[in-house]
C-alpha cells in the first residue's frame, strides 16, 4: 500500500505544481487588468479594489472557493508546509494510513492519507457530516448552498466545537466550503475561514464562543482501479492560543491533538465503516454497528455539554466562584412543565453536574484513563451510591423496583463493542450490590460505558 501511495502522491504533486503555477498566474491577470492595454500614469498609479475576492458576491464567493482549492492541494501532495512524520505512529503494512503533522507554520496543520475500501461520493458524505465522526464537533449548519457553474457546490458553513477543558470557551467557525470533482475524477472538498469575525449567526449561544480561524483544508479522494479510494486528509486550524491561560497552550499548539482528533478520527471513521460494509468485521449476538455507533456519540455528547454548560441546552451555574473550583451547574430545560415537586434537584428529568479540571503533571491521558475504567472501586465512592439509591426510593421519582442497597466495590466489565484498532470502546459495566435490609434480595447496577484512548 506504502508504494501506491507513494506513487500518488508523486502524480499529485506534479499536478499541484502545475495549478500553483496556474493561478500564480491568473491572480496577476486579476490584480492587473489594464496594465497590458493602458500605459498611461493615471493607470499606472489608480488601483481599485478587486471585487474578485470580495465575499458578498458569488463571483467572490467562487474566486476564493478556487483559491483555497489549489492552496488545499498544495497542503496535501505538495509542500506547502513542512510535514514531519507524527510521533508514535507504526509505519509498515499493518499501518492504516501515512499520517504527518506540521513543523514551524502558522497554527497547527495535520495530514494524513490511506486506501479505503469504498466509493469516493460515499467517502465523501461521510466526511462531510463532521458531527458523525469528530467528537468535539457540538453541531455544523450549512447556511447557504449555491451552485459553482463547474458542477461543483460552494457552502457557507457554521461549526461550534466543544472546550476541552471547564476552563476556556468553546471555538466556533465561519467557513466557505467548496466540493467538486477534478478532471482525473478526483472529489475535492476543501474549506477555509472567511475573513471577518461577524460572520455566522448572532444567537445567543454565540456569544458564548471565540472565533477560531480555519486555514485551508479539506478532503481529496482519488478512486483505485481495483476499486476503493485513495483518501487525502488535511486539517489546519488557528485556535487563538494566545487567549489561552499559559499551562493549557499546549492543547491548542499542538499539531499532534489535532491529528488525534481530526485528521487520524476521521480515516479510521471511514476505514471502520468500510469494513463492515464489506464484512470484514462482524458483531456477535446479532449487534448492529450503527446503533452501538449511536450510543458511543451519545454518551461523549452528553459528557461534552456537561463540561461546556452551554445556556441555550438550559445549563446554569448554581456554585462556583472561580475558574479552579468545583462548578455546580443545573440542567433545568428537560424538566417537565407539568412538574409540582417542591425540590428542583429531584425533578424528573432535570440533571445536575458537577465539573472541575486540573493538571496532571507526567500521567499520560492513556494511562489516566485505563485507571478509571478498570479500578472503579479505587476511586469511587459506594456509599454515596447506597446514599443517592435510598434517596429515590423515596421520592416522587423513584425507579420501579429500585430498593436500598450497598456495593460492594466489586465490578464486572461486559464488552458490547469497538473499533478496529480498539481506540474506542463501548462496554457495560456491572456493580454488584448487597441490600441493606437482610430480607431483600440485592440488585445490580449496570452502567453504560465509553472509553476513547
């Protein structure tokens, strides 16, 4: 695959060569119109602005739409900027994909290219609805569509991206995406910021938000002979790091996180559903892999509002005077208007929530991560889990056949499912429980987990 690949992306980069050239060229004609007829000093010294670039128009719209097209391809096969293979990542033919980050450019750029088993239109609709696959995606709104003249499609595109941590906002981008199809049959998708921060909508959920700028990027995908495609993946972002306390830079200067995120997320996405369309991976017990896909999105959706607490999702900060405390926040939104319990806290439906962040000098995240979800007991605490049981057996809310209890510490993981190099995992895990009454019998409790290493 190494060698295919190589060979492409020589063809690629000649072919860029070539469209650098093109519209070195043809920006010239358009920066100077009348410099060949006109000799004269008032031509020489009188300039215009040029209504090429300007973004209000269609004509505008196509001419960036073109511009950030050929900068793409130069990110992609050329070298536009400087790529050093990433760190960690296990060449040879059991690699799924060549993956690259940037070294020394603006922002944090991240690439990466492999061969997927499926139609490049299918490649691209799958690439195209982010949310599906970029966990940190919280929603995308195509605002306007119209058609490029060339067959191809030029979109005005809203995306809101989850923090990372309680401790900054939340980024959000105003984009100009741009899909078509190269004379070797080749399907472009390629994107980049439109100059201005007041683009988008003005709700109120924006304000909650800083404008991040998307540098060009996108998608290129080439279809094989033998079938299947040859996917190109390119992600550059500018996150506005500087706006950022000191000791989280890192997460938003780092070209690594954004190639784990993005860039390596996205082709493993499509390489996943590929292999079950064709079979090669098979769920036991009759498991359908859409809806095992569909509960792992939920689960890492509900954990990120909770850690945004967005106002239009009905967050509300009940405690917490500074950005290093316990936050408590309360999800009201979901509560029934035909509720009358006296106490908000045991509204059926409401949710309350508390976050905090912290560093962890010298742990790795994988290793954080594996201690939480194999030693339950090590870290959390079972009596208030007896507590919070024997509150709602008394309640107005109070789960049918729900009855006091204890655990024991002890817990059981059940794998329901995951990916194919295991970087997410979708598991139940059951806590073995002992009533606190001896006539009783004792219940389990069973938790639906999500693990993403």
């Amino acid at each position: 695959m190494n060698k295919l690949l190589m060979e492409e992306n020589e063809r690629l980069q000649k072919q860029v060569s070539q469209l650098v050239h093109e519209n070195a060229y043809m920006k010239q004609q358009l920066q100077n119109p009348s410099l060949a007829n006109d000799t004269s000093c008032e031509s020489n010294v009188t300039t215009t602005p040029n209504p090429l670039r300007d973004a209000s128009n269609p004509a505008g719209l196509l001419a960036i739409a073109e511009e950030t097209l050929t900068e793409f391809l130069s990110k992609a096969t050329g070298t536009a900027v400087d790529w050093v293979p990433m760190p960690g990542m296990k060449p040879g033919p059991d690699s799924f994909g060549i993956v690259a980050v940037s070294h020394g450019c603006r922002g944090v750029a991240a690439r990466a290219c492999g061969l997927v088993n499926l139609e490049p239109t299918k490649i691209v609709e799958i690439l195209k609805d982010r949310p599906s696959w970029f966990r940190d995606c919280r929603s995308l709104e195509v605002f306007t569509m119209l058609p490029a003249g060339n067959g191809g499609t030029i979109e005005l595109v809203y995306m809101q991206m989850y923090a990372p941590t309680t401790l900054v906002p939340a980024r959000d981008f105003w984009t100009l995406r741009y899909t078509t199809t190269m004379e070797d049959g080749s399907l472009v998708v390629c994107e980049r910021s439109l100059s201005g921060s007041g683009g988008g909508p003005s709700t109120a959920s924006a304000q909650q938000f800083v404008r991040a700028e998307m540098l060009p990027s996108g998608y290129l995908v080439r279809p094989c002979d033998g079938g299947g495609s040859i996917v190109h993946i390119v992600d550059h972002l500018d996150l506005e790091a500087w706006s950022v306390p000191e000791v989280l830079r890192p997460l938003y200067e780092s070209s690594r996180v954004v190639a784990q995120k993005m860039t390596t997320a996205a082709l493993r996405h499509i390489r996943q559903i590929a292999q079950e369309t064709s079979g090669e991976v098979v769920y036991a017990l009759g498991r359908q892999p859409a809806v095992l896909r569909t509960f792992s999105q939920r689960l890492s959706r509900g954990f990120n509002d909770a850690i945004s607490g967005f106002n239009d999702d009905g967050w509300s900060v009940m405690a917490g005077d500074g950005i290093e405390d316990v936050i408590i926040a309360c999800n009201s939104k979901k509560i029934r208007s035909n509720n009358t319990a006296p106490n908000a806290f045991i509204a059926p439906g409401g949710v309350i929530c508390a976050k905090a962040s912290m560093l962890l000098q010298s742990v790795p995240p994988a290793v954080l991560v594996r201690f939480l979800r194999e030693h339950r007991s090590e870290w959390a605490d079972y009596n208030f889990d007896a507590y919070s049981a024997s509150a709602l057996k008394s309640s107005s809310c109070s789960l049918p056949g729900l009855r006091p209890m204890r655990f024991s510490g002890s817990q059981i993981i059940m794998p329901l499912a995951h990916t194919v190099e295991n970087e997410e995992i979708l598991e139940v895990v059951r806590l073995e429980g002992q009533a606190l009454d001896e006539g009783l019998l004792s219940r389990d409790i069973h938790l639906l987990q999500f693990a993403l290493e």
